[in-house]
C-alpha cells in the first residue's frame, strides 16, 4: 500500500481506502449479480476482489457494514448517471419536460449494465424487508431522488411548464414510483418498448404547458 510519512511514520493514503472500498463492493456487486444475495460472503467477496479476508475485514466491521457500502455506492454510480443526463440537457436549454426524460430512462434496464444493477438494486430491496439498516438507506436514496424530482416540478411551475395547483411532492413520488415499477415490467419483460414511451407520456402530462423564460 502507498503511504506518505506524517511525523515520521508511514501512514496509508486516502485515496487507498477509498480504492480497497470501492474494490470490494464491485465484487459484491459481481456476486449478487450472478448468484443472488445469499451468494455473499467475506470469503467469496475477498477472492472475488483479489484480497485476503483480513483487509475484506480491516475496512467493513461486519457483512452488513460492506452490503450496506455496496448499496451505496450502486445508487450514487446510477444517480451520478442520471444527473449528468440532465445536466447536459439543461445546458442545451432543453425544457424541464425533455431534461427529466432521458435522465429518468437511465434508471431503466434498457441494456446489459442496467439489467445488472437492476438485479442488484432488486435484491438489495428483497433484503430491506427484514434489515432495517438497509431499509433506512433505502428510504434514504428515495427520499432524496424525490427532493430532487419534486425540485423540478416546482421549477416547471415557475417557468410555466407545470400547472401551478400541481403539489409538487405527491407528484414527485408518483413519477418515482412509477420510474420504479417500469423498470420492474422492463426487467422481466425486456421486449415491453412500450414501457418507454409511458414514461415520456407521464412526464408529458405532467410538464404540459410552454416554458416562458427566455433561453440562454
């Protein structure tokens, strides 16, 4: 392991954990993808990161301590995703309407990548029902996903894409709700293309109006 000195004594760099961190909830990952959640454990997670049981254990105290990681870090990779989607929309002066498209259908299981992190995502979320650790950070990726829809509604409402008696939280947790259970139908029905083109229809009736603010 790299280290810098600090008073006189070799320490490991930052960056290092993070890696190590990282490296282990990619084989976690890699496991629950190809043989479910029950096919995690320390030892199949170390051989499968290419390190001992002992470094697998010096970074997670426990197993739920390295599943929980792994959530995480698999909800950040798809949100960063998505965000970024609309980003490059918005800086094209997209509408609302036609940033929320495209970054929400990243979040559907529209290609191998997607299909795996949906199996994880879904086993993860099997798992929740009896683990309250997971079910908290699960509530948690929600929770914030919806502040962020519900932040666009609102903006749609000022720009004039949304109507105004619209209440923008009970909407937000429509269309996440209803992202959620497409990309269910789309998983075990892969051929439903139709699924596509409900989400469009749902932001539609959501974002109907015309934006009246100026583009840049």
């Amino acid at each position: 392991m790299h280290t810098v000195p600090r008073y006189g004594y070799p320490v490991p760099r930052v960056a290092d954990h993070e890696a190590r961190r990282r490296q282990v909830a990619e084989a976690v990952e890699q496991l629950i993808a190809d043989d479910g959640y029950d096919g995690v454990t320390v030892a199949r997670t170390a051989a499968t990161a290419g390190i001992s049981v002992g470094l697998v254990q010096h970074y997670f105290a426990t197993k739920d301590d390295m599943l929980l990681h792994t959530f995480t870090v698999l909800r950040e990779r798809v949100e960063r995703r998505t965000m970024h989607d609309a980003e490059q929309a918005g800086q094209a002066g997209a509408r609302i309407e036609h940033i929320l498209v495209p970054a929400l259908r990243e979040m559907l299981p529209l290609d191998e990548r997607r299909r795996r992190e949906r199996r994880v995502l879904q086993a993860f979320a099997g798992r929740a029902v009896e683990n309250p650790r997971l079910a908290e950070a699960l509530r948690a990726s929600n929770a914030h996903l919806e502040g962020v829809l519900a932040q666009a509604i609102s903006n749609g409402k000022l720009c004039g894409e949304v109507v105004a008696a619209v209440n923008e939280a009970d909407e937000a947790a429509l269309l996440l709700a209803h992202v959620d259970g497409l990309a269910q139908l789309l998983y075990f029905d892969p051929e439903r293309s139709a699924a596509q083109t409900a989400l469009a229809d749902h932001i539609h009736r959501l974002f109907p109006g015309p934006c009246h603010h100026p583009r840049a």
